[in-house]
C-alpha cells in the first residue's frame, strides 16, 4: 500500500497476494523489497503503475451487480437493488435491468455484452434479449449502438429494413389479415411500410383461401391503416426463406432470398405499380443499396452489376466490366456513388474505384507498394477508408490492419500487438475488428475511427453497469470506467 502523507489516502499499487518485507525508495522513485521464490530469497523493484493501472488494480473485487450510483457518486450498497424491471421498458432508451444494460430500441431489448469507451462516446455490442432471457430468438448478427451524451444511436445499416414489426402494428394488421397468421414480416426504412408473409392455409375463411398459394406477399400501409395483397407473388411457399427486404424508390421492394443470412441469395425485385418481378440472379454473393435507396450493386460468380432504380420509367442492369480482376470490396459512398478496392500483387497496386453512372465511367486512385502483400480481407466505408487484413510473404502468419485515406492517398498500419485478424466491418463511421482464434486464445475484439489516426480501443467485456441521470459507470473484465453523459467525457 501507498500513504499520501497530506491526504492520508491509502492506494494499493500492486495486485500480489503475498507480503513485501523491508521495502525501500530507489533513486528513479521505484520501490526494492524482499520477497521469497520457492522458498528462495530474492530482491524485487516494484515501478509503480501510472493512473490507469492504479484505478485497475484499486477496482472493488465485489461480486457482479453490487456497484450503485447515488448523487454522481459511486458506492457499494449492503444489497444489491434491481434498478430497472423487464415490463418497465416501453420506450427507447438505455436501461439497466440485473446490473446489465439494455437498449430498447424500435420495440426490442438489446442486452450489453461488451463495451468501449472512447473520450466522448461509448459504444455498446449488444444481442438481442433480456439478460438471463434463453427463450428469446437472438440475431445471428450483433447490434452496435453508440451513447453520445444523452442521445442513443444505432449503428446498425438502414440499407435494409428491420426484421419485425411493432405490436400495435401487428394487431392493426390481424383484424385486415382474416385469421392469417404473420409469418415474416419486415418494416420500411421511413416506418411507413410493413412487408408482411402471412399463411394462407389458417385463414378463417378456408374455403375463400383454398385456391391460393400457401403463404402470400401482403403489404401493410400505417398511414392509411389498409393491406394490399400482392399478386403474381415469388413467394408461395414456407420453403421459401427471404432473408433481406428493402423498400426501394418507385414503388419497388428488394428481396433477399436464401438458406442463410450471409448469402449466397436469389435476388428479386417486385414492382408494386405493375404486380410484376424480376430475378436478378439466383447465385448473388454480396450486395450493396445506396443511402437513397434508389441504386443497387451486387456480386455474382466473379462480375458485378449496377441498377439505378431511382428512374420512374424504369431500371436496367449494367454489368460493370471495367474492374480490376481481384475485387475485395465495394460500398457506396455519401453521395450514392459504388466504390471499389482491388488489389493488384502482380503490380504491387492498390486501387480504389469510384463509379460515375451519368458518365458511365470509373474515377480510379491507385498506390503502388514497395512489399510483396498477401491481401485477406478489405473493408470500405462511406466516407472513403479502406481498411484491410495484410501480411507479408516473408510473414504469412503475421497479420496487420491497414488503413488507406483514399481523400489524402495516405495509408498508415494501426497499433496493436494482435497478429491474427479474420473480420473487419465498418459500421458508420467505426471499424470494428476482430483478432484470434477460438482454439487458441480468447477473441479479442478492437475499434476504430478516424479521430484515433493508428491507435486501436479494446472492447471490454461487460461485467456490470450502473446509471444516473447524468452518468455511466461501467464495470468491464479489465476496467471500471465512468463516463459524464452531460459533460461528454470518460
């Protein structure tokens, strides 16, 4: 233990289980003492930590839940109290139930699962459910949400619509339904819409239903509180799993179809001015819906197309032939534009690409590098980043993230000591990463965003969280952290 002499504070500077005899000042401010090896005598220097190791080790070693926070100030209660009831979440916001948050947002609960602090914000990893919840369905996918200050956001992509849709929204459509049961159903990016796949066979009215396919499309209008059943439907079958929907512009819906969420997909699109579709391939990889939701790029075996849906007399697919060979990723950008990086190893070539449709041309920046690369996996976000998973081919097994500011033609390698990445995604403006191998070691998972320039935050796993009105106190696996939602400031 350390004393201030003026304050008579006591801080604990080491996490060793065992006593330290005849400690000593050294000259550099460290500290030598006596201690034991197996039963052998031996000298140690103790440096002591900076802050940040101090408020680790000083951490409370209390069972989970048994932080509280009461005028701002952090304390440990005699018992732990249950802060917020699962039936108490009605409206969107952040919640603590068990000592764990929840976000409910757009009529779900998001339990916390991980956490990252930055100087500002936070960013919470959630599953959807109820923290101790094992009859809820979860997302295969995590969601991410961001806490700027009192304000709560998502970070998950409104390129396609939400799967579900409101309980009141849901009776509304029952009483139009006659006894059809909703099976899938998908709600529009503006919350106009509802896509609804509904079960012919349980209607009441049997003998009216017999005819018709088994499951039909029906879409759901809030504002006027009216259904209108699709004809000439793809779908007529429970076989049929649809995966993604998106509410396009002119009356047009995106559907997704496929055995699993990560592809491949069936894509079709249905015209609800004519009560036509079309197929726009049956072995699509990947996919890509602007901002606007009036274009459309996707990746067949080796060729990408592009559709521009914003046209009221119609939409045609060109093929987009003038592309580097190795394609490692492609988004569109802020201004509704595709963007494509390729690497070329042959000619040691990085290559961004921006697809100008009015002229039908690409705008191409490209970066010679000095070594000879192994590219695993790149990434683009809206705002012109590549990020990528490099190695060398003197060092195969050692794996970096890069990042390339195509605006400033600058790339920079980020630091960290992980080796081994297999995943990196942006979502919004950060890149989530993740490092290790689940036979190995634990997986260990990082953020990044520009304002970082090459450094990297740990996301913690959450142990425990408490809030106030103004404040957020979150116990991780490695850290407590305190963060200022007035303020702004960790």
């Amino acid at each position: 233990m350390m004393m201030d002499l003026e304050t008579g504070q006591q801080t604990r500077v080491s996490a060793m289980n065992v006593g330290a005899k005849n400690p000593q000042w050294a000259p550099d401010g460290s500290i030598f003492y006596n201690g034991y090896i197996k039963g052998t005598p031996i000298v140690y220097q103790f440096t002591i930590p900076n802050e940040k190791k101090l408020n680790t080790i000083n951490k409370p070693n209390l069972p989970k839940s048994t932080f509280e926070l009461e005028r701002g100030r952090l304390s440990v209660p005699d018992k732990a109290k249950e802060v917020q009831k699962p039936d108490e979440l009605v409206l969107d916001d952040l919640y603590v139930v068990h000592d764990k948050p929840v976000i409910r947002y757009k009529n779900r609960n998001y339990r916390g699962k991980s956490i990252s602090i930055l100087d500002d914000k936070v960013l919470i990893k959630t599953e959807e459910g109820l923290p101790g919840d094992t009859t809820t369905k979860e997302e295969k996918l995590p969601h991410y949400f961001e806490i700027n200050g009192q304000e709560i956001q998502s970070l998950k992509s409104n390129m396609v619509g939400d799967d579900g849709v409101s309980e009141d929204i849901r009776k509304w459509a029952d009483v139009k339904l006659q006894g059809r049961d909703i099976v899938q159903s998908w709600m529009s990016q503006d919350n106009k819409h509802a896509l609804l796949i509904v079960n012919n066979r349980l209607a009441k009215d049997y003998e009216s239903f017999r005819k018709k396919p088994q499951v039909s499309l029906v879409v759901y209008d809030a504002e006027k509180n009216s259904v209108r059943e699709l004809e000439k439907s793809p779908i007529r079958s429970l076989e049929q799993k649809v995966q993604w929907v998106a509410f396009l512009q002119n009356d047009q819906i995106f559907l997704a179809l496929g055995e699993e969420r990560t592809g491949p997909f069936e894509i079709m699109i249905y015209n609800l001015k004519t009560n036509l579709y079309r197929s726009l391939g049956a072995e699509i990889a990947q996919f890509r819906i602007s901002n606007d939701f009036g274009k459309v790029v996707w990746r067949d075996a080796g060729h990408h197309h592009f559709a521009d849906f914003s046209k009221t007399e119609g939409y045609t697919v060109k093929p987009l032939k003038d592309l580097a060979e190795r394609v490692m990723a492609f988004e569109f950008n802020f201004k509704n534009q595709p963007t494509f990086f390729s690497f070329d190893a042959k000619e040691k070539k990085w290559i961004y690409a921006i697809y100008l449709p009015e002229q039908d041309k690409f705008d191409v920046k490209m970066l010679v590098r000095d070594d000879d690369e192994i590219m695993h996996k790149a990434a683009i976000s809206t705002d012109g980043y590549v990020a990528m998973i490099l190695s060398t081919k003197e060092k195969k097994k050692i794996e970096k993230v890069w990042i390339w500011d195509t605006a400033k033609n600058h790339p920079k390698k980020l630091e960290t000591d992980e080796e081994d990445f297999y995943s990196l995604i942006f979502r919004k403006e950060y890149l989530t990463l993740v490092g290790g191998y689940y036979d190995s070691r634990p997986v260990s998972e990082y953020l990044w965003m520009p304002a970082l320039d090459q450094k990297v935050i740990l996301f913690d796993d959450l142990q425990s969280l408490k809030k106030s009105d103004d404040r957020l106190i979150a116990e991780g696996q490695k850290y407590l952290s305190i963060y200022d939602r007035n303020k702004k400031q960790s």
